[in-house]
C-alpha cells in the first residue's frame, strides 16, 4: 500500500515497506502545505542584508563568507557536486531507498525550507524505482550522513549515477528522462537541506531491527532444539524462577522457551527422579538471561529510532514560528551508541549460540551422541567443521562489536571537531547481522541432526515442526556429504523466517 508522507513520524513498519519491498509513497496536503509554508521564510531570508548561513553564505568553516544573489544557485550545486565524494563498494539499494524516504520524511516536516518540487523530487525517485548509486565510504556521521546524502540529491539534480528499478547502472540524467521526470534546479538552502540529517545510519537502524526481531526468536527456537537435543531440562525456564529477577527481555525468552519445548518427549524421558544430571551448562541453562539482554537492547534501540523518526534533523532549521536557527541536532550521537550496542549483543547471542553447537559434537558432554554427530567417527567427520565455520564468524563477529561511536576524526578545518561515526556503526551491525544468521543457522541444522538421532524418543511439536520444515530441503543424518550447500540452504531457512514460521504453527506467535 502507499505510504503516506506527512508532517508526523513514520512508523519503522512502513520504512521497511518502502526500502525493502518496494511500497510507493505520496506527500500529505498538509505536508505539502507546510512545505510551501516555511519555503516563504527563506524566501523572505533571500534579500536580507543580515547574513543567514546556508541561504546566502558558505558551509562548514566557509560560513564566513558572505555570498551574493546571483551566484547562490551555484553554491547549492557546488555543494552538492563537492559533497558527492563517497568511494567503495555499492551501497545496498534497501539502505539507499530507506535514507531517501528518511529525508523525504524530514523534508515534509516543513522545517528544512525547500520547494514543494525538490519535496516531490524525491517521492518521484522513490516510485520509480530508481536508486542513486551511494558508496561504503564518505560518511563521519556528522552533520549527518553528508556524502551518502549528497550522492541522492546529486541524482535529483539529474547528475551522477543510479540504478533503474531493473538494475541497471546509467547516468541519472538519462534515467530521469526515461521516467518523465524533470531534474530539479537548487535554490537557496535546498542543497544544505539534502544532506544535512541522520537519515543513512536511522535506515539501517530500523531495518536492521525489524532482522533482529526476526532472529532473536530464531535464537530461542535453535536453543529449544539445543537443549531438547542434548537432554537439557526446561525447568529452569519456570516463570516464577524467571520473575526472580524481572527483566523484560528474559522472561519473554523464558516463555518462549517454555512454549517451543512443551510436549517433548525427549525432555520427558529424563525428567523424573532417576536423572542423574544436576544442572545443564551455562549454554543451555542461562539462554534466557542472555538472549533477553538482547532483547531488551533491541527495545532501547527501538525507543530511539522512534524518537529520532520523530525528528526533523537539518541545520539550520525553520523553526514553527518563523525564525531561522542554527543548531546541532544532525549529530549522529544518539543512533551511533544504539547501533554499537547492538553489534555487542549480536556478537553475545552467536557466542552462545556456538557454544551450545560446539556440546553436540563432544562426546564427553552430548550425553550419548556420537563424536561429531557423525555417522561413522573417524571414516566420517559430521558436523566437525561447521562448527569451525561458527566459530570463524563468531570471531568476526567479535572484531566488529569493537564500538565505532567511541572513535572521532575532526574534519572541515576544525569545524566539525567532533563526530558520531553512526554510518560506520550501522555498515558493521549489518555484517553483524548476516553472521548472527549463519551461526543459528549452523546450531538449526546441527541440533536437527541430533534430534532425529535421539529416535525413537519424539521431539515436541513446535521443535518437530522446524525440524520437518527444514528436511524438505536438508536431509537428516547419514555419512559424509557436501555439507556447504546444507548449510547455505538452512542460512536461507533462517533468512526467509520459515523456520519462525515453522514453530508457530505449533506453538501461536512467538514473543
């Protein structure tokens, strides 16, 4: 459905619409209103013979020059062209679209003092399809994604480079043409009013959360199957032992837990009095305590976003009553910490994740499996490498959980001597992401195997169901093969959401 830009936050649902599935958008009336509203003060600013920085002086530590009529248009185009300096790799055209909506979004709220048109340019990009060709390199995070930014408006401009909706890569001007859409001509302060925001770093913000909702229930459920597999005990995932210590995060683990493994009958079977298992491993036992601290990291940086979707970040800004103030809200700060704090807590879920895997193949602690999990130890190897493959990626996943928001480089001559580095957190989290993925989809197939080795005992329905689901694709155990295709394919299992989906067709949605 359409996404309807107004003067208000957009919701974190809809932005992933739009970056990641292609929803069309369409400006309110009122934020068109609005728009064309505060278009008026800079326009009144124009022909004042005070100086007002970004409507008739230079940027950055340039501001001190006092620019004249006749060549303001130039210096938007100036800047614009100048500030298109990123380099590296393509940036993912999700990333590109949500950061385009994202200002967009800023625009509408009528406190940047652009046109209408320029407004519109960008919805006309959007429903398009095509994606300005923005690169890894060129952000600090302050004033905002500057390069990243400045990539889009150049393409506005008709200059510089883009994807059509196909994907093929051709000059903006040439695509604009094909799509019946005019390049916009820059007026005062419009340009300064493109680039100045947080909106890269807030894109991936959001849609690398609306992920990890995804595999942080993924993580409860190959930690069921772990525990099921390796004759753990759901009874440490009581509630009331729980509630002992009341953090959000935990209890909703815990209770997924206690859902995924109901009616298990290999739970069952070691249940009574006779078990002679004290206390399952830390890896087993304190699931709940680790995966609801990402949880509950995952809901601060919620709360955030919420309130930076909410934001009108520019500099300077038009303020509701007309003045025009300089300001310091497009520091990325604030998106950069949750950003990092959710690399860490990513990196702490795939480590424990690994550790559980790494308990299937030891035969002094998988209680009866075979070594590796292997069909016949030694002539076969099993499962012994792919949890090297883990443990390679949990590695990594270390590295990056190293902070970027505690670095700063000065830049602009000393003018911007402080800085976020907020793109740098968000580029990190996503390879962070795409790892987390790979370690629970190694646990997923590797505690399958298990499962249908502890036969003729039968799982519970939910942990059956993902198992079952996942045999469609990966057969169950048997001698050495091929594994990289079997893992490659639960990696997508994983990334598709089947394997949520699995579970909650027998346990209702998972919290």
């Amino acid at each position: 459905m359409t996404v309807v830009v107004g003067v208000g936050a957009l919701s974190a649902d809809e932005v992933v619409s739009v970056a990641r599935l292609g929803a069309p958008v369409a400006l309110a009336p009122e934020a068109l209103e609005e728009i064309a509203r505060s278009r008026e003060v800079v326009r009144a600013l124009a022909d004042d013979a005070k100086p007002h920085y970004g409507v008739s002086t230079g940027f950055g530590a340039l501001a001190t020059r006092h620019i004249p009529v006749e060549l303001r248009a130039q210096l938007q185009r100036s800047l614009v062209r100048s500030h298109a300096a990123g380099s590296g790799p393509e940036v993912e055209r999700e990333v590109v679209r949500a950061l385009m909506l994202l200002r967009l979004s800023t625009l509408a709220t009528g406190r940047t003092g652009v046109r209408t048109r320029t407004a519109q340019a960008y919805a006309e990009l959007l429903n398009a399809g095509i994606t300005p060709v923005v690169h890894e390199y060129g952000s600090l995070g302050c004033s905002g994604d500057l390069a990243p930014l400045a990539h889009c408006a150049l393409a506005v401009m008709g200059e510089g480079e883009v994807r059509t909706a196909d994907g093929v890569r051709k000059p903006a001007a040439e695509a604009l043409a094909e799509a019946g859409i005019t390049p916009v001509v820059l007026e005062e302060k419009e340009g300064l009013a493109l680039i100045n925001g947080t909106d890269g770093m807030l894109g991936m913000l959001l849609l690398a959360a609306h992920d990890l909702r995804r595999l942080l229930r993924t993580a409860d459920i190959a930690a069921a199957m772990s525990v099921e597999g390796q004759l753990g005990t759901d009874a440490v995932f009581a509630a009331d032992l729980q509630a002992l210590r009341p953090h959000p995060g935990q209890a909703d683990s815990a209770g997924n837990l206690r859902s995924l493994l109901a009616g298990s009958a290999i739970v069952a079977s070691h249940a009574g009095p006779e078990c002679v298992y004290v206390q399952d491993a830390y890896s087993l036992r304190c699931t709940p305590q680790v995966h609801g601290t990402a949880r509950d990291t995952l809901a601060h940086a919620e709360l955030v976003a919420s309130r930076e979707l909410a934001s009108a970040v520019d500099n300077p800004v038009v303020t509701p009553d007309g003045r025009v103030e300089s300001n310091g809200n497009f520091h990325g700060a604030p998106v950069a910490a949750v950003l990092d704090f959710l690399a860490i807590s990513v990196a702490d879920v795939a480590s424990i994740s690994e550790r559980r895997t790494d308990r299937f193949l030891d035969p002094a602690r998988n209680r009866g499996l075979n070594a590796f999990l292997a069909d016949d130890p030694g002539v076969d190897s099993g499962h012994m490498i792919a949890q090297y493959t883990q443990a390679a990626i949990v590695s990594e996943l270390k590295r990056l959980a190293a902070p970027a928001s505690v670095d700063s480089i000065p830049s602009s001559a000393m003018q911007e001597d402080h800085v976020s580095m907020g793109w740098s957190a968000a580029r990190k989290l996503r390879r962070a992401l795409d790892g987390l993925g790979r370690v629970l989809a190694v646990e997923i197939v590797t505690a399958a195997r298990a499962l249908d080795l502890r036969e003729p005992l039968v799982p519970a329905p939910a942990t059956a169901a993902v198992r079952d689901a996942l045999r469609e694709t990966v057969a169950g155990p048997g001698t050495d093969r091929w594994l990289a295709p079997e893992i490659e394919a639960t990696v997508q299992y994983v990334a598709s959401g089947r394997a949520v989906a699995a579970a909650e067709s027998a346990t209702g949605p998972l919290l």
